[in-house]
C-alpha cells in the first residue's frame, strides 16, 4: 500500500479529498531508485481544471515513456487544504509517490493564464522552494515555466529558473540529458543552468539585464552570460502527426471540466484575427493525419472509458480532413454511446448537418463569435465574418432545430465608437428577427439569444500589442451602453447579456505586457493572501490595488500609455517567426480598417515560413 501524504482525518475534513491521492486509471507508477531524474508537472489550479489540460497530459506521457524519468502531478491545494497544509507544516506533494516536491529534481509549471500567477508563488511556497530564483540552492528543483504565457516571461522572471518558450515535444530530451550528465559530473546549479542556456528555445532570466529610461521603458536587454543568447527562438512541432501523443490518458476519480477523450486535430490557424495571441503563436498552421487520428480515437476510448471525444483545435472548420474525420467518428461510435463534440466550427451548412447527428438539440446552444457589432470593426479585427454569414447561419440553424444561440463579443477594441458598442444589440436583435421569420407552426417556442462581452487584452505578439487600454469605470460604462442597448430591442424578451468583470481585465492587461517591476505587485498581493485569482468568489480587487500602491508600480503605464513603434517590448527577445515588421503593417493595416486574407488564401508574409512546414509550404504547392 503506498502511504498516503495527508492523514485519512485531513482526508474527511476537506472536500474532494480526491484531487489528492493520485492512483488513477492510467496513471504512471514507477521505483524512484531506478529513475536517474523525478520531475513534477505541476499546473497552478485546482485539480479538475488541471487533469482537463491536454498539454500536460502530453508531456506526461512522453517524459514517462523514458526509462530513466518519472514524471509526477501536482495541481494547486484548493483554499481549505491550503489551509491545513500551513498549520500543520505539511508540505506539497505530487500525486503519483505522494513525495514532497521539494525531493524532486524539477518542478515543471505550465503557465496558461495570467491570473494563475499568485497560486505559483502558493506552489513554491508550500513546497519549501524559495519565491526567487536567486536565493535557491543546489538541494532545491529546477523550476522550469512553460505555456502561452512565458512569450511574456518577465512578470514572473525573478521567480523561474527557466522558462520554455514553445511546443514541448522539441528540446525536454536535450534538456533532461544535460540534466543527467549535469548530475554525474556533479557540476553546480549554475554551470546546468549555462548548459541549459545554450539549448535552443531556453531562456534563463538571470542571465539577461535590463536597463530603463527615465520615462520607465526599456532601454536595452542583453546577456549577462557568455551561455546566454540575445534572442531566443520559439521551438516548434513541424510534423504533427509523428510526435507523441497520450494513447493512454490520465482518467481522474472525480469529475473535471474537460471529461471526455481530446482529439487535437491540428495546431496553429490562417485565420488571423488581430487581436489573437494563439493565431500568431502556433503559425504556421499544421494537421495531423487523419489516419492518425482514427487510431488515436480507437486507443484512447478504449484506454479511458470516457464517453465522449472531442476534437481540438483553433479553427475546426479549417482543417482539410474534417468531413472524412466526423463521418467516421459518426460511423464508428454513435451507436455505441460515444458523444461527438465539435468546439471552434464556423456555423455552415455541413456543420450543421454534422451537429444535428451528433448532438440532442434539445440541450445544445450553438455559438458564434462575431467579436465586434458592426462590420466596420469586425474588419479592423480581421475576424472575417460579415452579418450576412452570421444571420445565414443561425437561420440554418433555427430551421434545424435550435432555439438558442450564444454571441461573443469584446469590448474595448481599438478605434471602438459607441456605434460599434449598440451594434452588439443590434446584432442580436436581428438574430432574433431571423428565428420569428419561421412561421410559428414550425418553431419550437421562443428563441433566445445570449449575448456575452468580454474586455479587449491587448497580448503580446499580435498586431494590437500597441494599443492601449482603458481604466475599470470606463470598461462598466461600455457595458451600460449595451445593456441599455439591449432593453431597448423590439425583442428584448428574447436576449440576454452577460459581461466579464472588469476589474480583472485590468489586472490581466498588466500582467500581459508586464515588465520585470511587475513581480513585486505580484509578490505582494500573494503576501496579502490573493490566491485563485481567476476564481470569482476569491478575486479580491482591494487588496491587488493596496498592491500596486505599496509597490508603487502604475497600472496606467501598462495599460493607458501610447506606445511608439519603436519601442522595446519585455519580450522582444523572443522569436516566434512572426516578425515585428509584419505586426507593426498589420496594426497600420486595422487603423485603416483593411483586411488580411486568411493564409489559404493568400500568404501575407508574416515571416512564419522560415520553419519550411505546414501551410506556409502546403499553399505554394
């Protein structure tokens, strides 16, 4: 029987004691003394939303596929266990061996968004690993971050050891048998890091400097470190469909927010809208093969009992195979209990035709992401869809069956007018206009129509990283107009509006394009108790704004200034292949209100082919 970290009378004082006992249906066990390296694969959230992260469960299943790695889980406490774990000194653990974290040789945080950054400071805390980097030694993990967020690193640099800046199927082999030698040799701390600096795709924030101005930007950003490079590149998959993947997937005890088998379809998407940080990330645009992906649907359902799969993607409606991929999955499986779930779809005729076999209509909503209420700002975004598609769309919809569609929106675009702002319920209305346009003996009682705004982040790496951004009182005020907006529609009855908090935008938009100040607010408000930040019922704006004042670091620097083109960014550092150039006409491109084609149709030369793969090459051919 392996011993269990917390006593059975933690176990019944907390609720869901198991998101901490590990043991789950393929979960990996191994001899810690036949092992060379342990790492923990830790993601800073509470365990049901960190066993629905695919990522993870990919780099699970290949670290643990070496003989001469374990690979363990660690997700953070939820705020009761927290809670027993600093009075009674108990330190954190990983779910597999029940072993502190602070015995293991790396601790691997996936950073996927930006309010999770108080609960890594809680990881490092309750493990016993000092907060920054500079005061651990030679008997404490390497803490390595990976995910979206580390192509803006340097809010979080004086805490990482190193940061991982791409796709993690790449360099994590280079790295763990320099880590391997690093060990046998017996060489410092410091000499592995110098090592780990010259492997491609590794940055180690102690190795940089950086200076400022007076007015508070960047002045330069160099190496400190002969092992260090000036500009680090972003690692990358080209062939899909030949790298690993998790045949046999973790299957927690509990219910999680993803419950059902992934299928990731492809990775990247030609779409291009402006404000999309993943769009220009993952360029280019690459499938897997759908043979592949059969095989994968086969194991993995077998593997884990689930009863659903769902396929993973950017922009589904995109990847060529889909009709073939659907078709068999609807073959194979649907009379053997299997749920289809089809996320990112562009609302057409096949999709629909698609959606009515697989789902029961009577539960489903479909859902639209306009993004902006007037055409005029869907083509500063580049989101490709004009109203025409919107309405034929839903009305394809509404004829087929469905009575409820959801809208999403953002609010606070660039060159936004408070035209753009009532457009949203215009839109609405009009959708549902379409749905009364049925003649009654054939609709299914009333419509109804949810329209959801979310505020405009401006993200590092995409066209809009130069706009600015506006205060809380304003954000509340745009959402006022739509809401009043709303009231106002001849079929008010049939719409709903919802909005995102805009205290947590603000927050969010610091962190996004945050420098390395930024780390003491976030020390800080952890200090004063912020934790599960993204959480709404423990977001606390007072104590996060009490922050900011003790550290005397502005929130409208980040987020209000103007910044020039020229101006060096926290991350310029990093080269993702997209070229600042190609950002720089895109955002001149927006302020015109001119589109981009998407990159099937046309190449816009953003500088992704110099990877010599996916659809930059595919397109030529």
């Amino acid at each position: 029987m392996r011993k269990l970290a917390l006593s059975d009378e933690i176990l019944l004082k907390i609720e869901k004691p198991a998101r901490y006992i590990g043991n789950e249906v393929n979960s990996v066990m191994k001899d810690k003394n036949e092992v060379d390296i342990r790492f923990a694969m830790c993601f800073p959230d509470v365990y049901e939303i960190g066993m629905s992260h695919l990522g993870i469960q990919i780099l699970y299943d290949m670290f643990n596929r070496r003989e001469d790695v374990w690979c363990e889980r660690v997700y953070s406490p939820w705020m009761d266990l927290d809670k027993i774990m600093r009075e009674k000194k108990i330190p954190l653990f990983a779910l597999e061996s029940q072993d502190p974290i602070k015995q293991f040789d790396f601790l691997g945080i996936t950073i996927q968004y930006e309010m999770c950054y108080t609960n890594i400071l809680q990881v490092l805390d309750l493990s016993g690993i000092p907060l920054f980097a500079s005061e651990r030694n030679e008997e404490d993990p390497i803490v390595i971050g990976g995910g979206p967020c580390t192509y803006n690193p340097e809010p979080l640099a004086d805490f990482f050891d190193i940061f991982y800046i791409g796709e993690g199927e790449t360099v994590y082999d280079e790295l763990l048998d320099a880590y391997k030698e690093h060990k046998k040799i017996g060489s410092s701390r410091r000499e592995f890091l110098e090592r780990a600096a010259e492997i491609p795709g590794l940055y180690v924030p102690a190795f940089y400097d950086v200076t400022y101005h007076d007015d508070g930007t960047i002045a330069s950003f160099e190496p400190n470190n002969v092992h260090a490079k000036p500009t680090i590149e972003k690692q990358m998959v080209l062939n899909v469909t030949d790298t690993y993947y998790p045949e046999k997937p973790v299957v927690p005890f509990i219910k999680v927010t993803q419950d059902r088998v992934v299928l990731e379809i492809q990775r990247g998407c030609i779409r291009g809208c402006r404000f999309c940080q993943a769009g220009m990330l993952y360029r280019p645009t690459r499938e897997r093969a759908l043979e592949r992906l059969k095989e994968y649907a086969y194991k993995m359902l077998k593997s884990t009992g689930h009863e659903e799969i769902s396929l993973s993607s950017l922009s589904s409606s995109d990847y060529s195979q889909l009709k073939g991929l659907v078709n068999f999955l609807i073959e194979e499986f649907k009379g053997k209990g299997i749920n289809i779930s089809l996320p990112s779809l562009r609302i057409d005729a096949f999709s629909l035709d698609v959606m009515s076999k697989v789902q029961d209509i009577k539960k489903s909503s479909l859902t639209f992401a306009p993004e902006a209420g007037s055409q005029r700002l869907r083509d500063v975004i580049n989101k490709g869809l004009t109203e025409e598609i919107i309405l034929e769309g839903a009305g394809q919809a509404f004829e087929g069956g469905w009575t409820r569609v959801k809208l999403y929106f953002m609010l606070g675009l660039p060159t936004e007018t408070e035209e753009d702002m009532k457009e949203i319920a215009h839109l609405a209305e009009k959708v549902a206009e379409r749905y009364y346009q049925i003649p009654k003996d054939q609709r299914n009682g009333k419509c109804q129509i949810v329209a959801s705004t979310s505020f405009f982040i401006p993200k590092p790496f995409t066209p809009f990283q130069w706009a600015t951004m506006c205060n809380k009182e304003d954000y509340i005020q745009k959402a006022h107009i739509v809401n009043n907006e709303m009231k106002a529609q001849l079929n008010r009855k049939s719409l709903k509006y919802n909005w995102h908090e805009a205290d947590v935008t603000v927050l969010e938009g610091v962190f996004a394009r945050g420098d390395r100040k930024v780390s003491k607010v976030i020390l800080e408000a952890y200090k004063m108790g912020c934790l599960y930040d993204s959480w709404s019922e423990f977001f606390d704006n007072e104590k996060w704004m009490e922050a900011f004042e003790k550290t005397g670091v502005d929130i409208g620097f980040y987020n209000l200034r103007q910044r020039d083109m020229d101006e060096i960014f926290p991350w310029d550092f990093i080269n993702i292949g997209v070229t600042k150039k190609f950002l720089q006409r895109e955002w001149e491109q927006a302020m015109k209100g001119e589109v981009t084609p998407n990159c099937k149709m046309k190449c816009a030369g953003c500088g992704a082919a110099i990877y010599g793969g996916g659809v930059c090459v595919e397109s030529k051919n």
